[in-house]
C-alpha cells in the first residue's frame, strides 16, 4: 500500500517576500510554489500573509447529511504552527 502523501514545510518554496503594510499588524505578499499530492510543483503563485497570533478555524456541518466537511487545502498562515525546524528558516520571528 502507498504511504499518504505527508506535506511540511519542506515542500514549500518562498520565491519573494515583500512587506506591503507594516503597522499594528503586518501584511505581507508571497511569491511561492509547493508540491501537490499528485507530486509535481505548482506554478509560482501569490498570496497575501496577515501577520498576527494564532487563529481558530470553522469546521462546516450539513445537518441535512450528518456530516462534518472536510477539506484538504493549503494553508500558508497554518505553515508556522508546524513543527518543523525548516518553517523557521523563512517564518517571521
């Protein structure tokens, strides 16, 4: 049987990072790709980064199904709860 694909900060790469507001909180835009499941990379692509504390989540219920939806998504704010000694490499301290 085939081991699940296991995503870690590893398989993420920052190509940029550039500071686009910097007041009571950070923002700021990433350039950067990360392997699929299916193993090839993404194409490089941009997200914006709120820099705060940690955050809670929203897990979506259908009560006409009884069922919890579950999503398996990259999440590049999740990255830095990992740990892993590579996050830090690229995570604001």
């Amino acid at each position: 049987m085939t081991e699940p694909f296991q995503f870690n900060a590893s398989d993420v790469t920052i190509e940029k990072r550039e500071t686009v507001f910097q007041g009571f909180f950070r923002m700021d835009k990433l350039w950067l790709t990360h392997a699929r499941f299916d193993g090839r990379d993404m194409p490089v692509f941009t997200r914006e980064l709120f820099i705060r504390g940690d955050a809670t989540c929203v897990l979506p219920y259908d009560p006409v199904r009884d069922e919890v939806v579950l999503l398996e998504q990259f999440r590049l704010g999740a990255l830095a709860a990992i740990n892993h000694p590579g996050c830090w490499n690229w995570w604001p301290g």
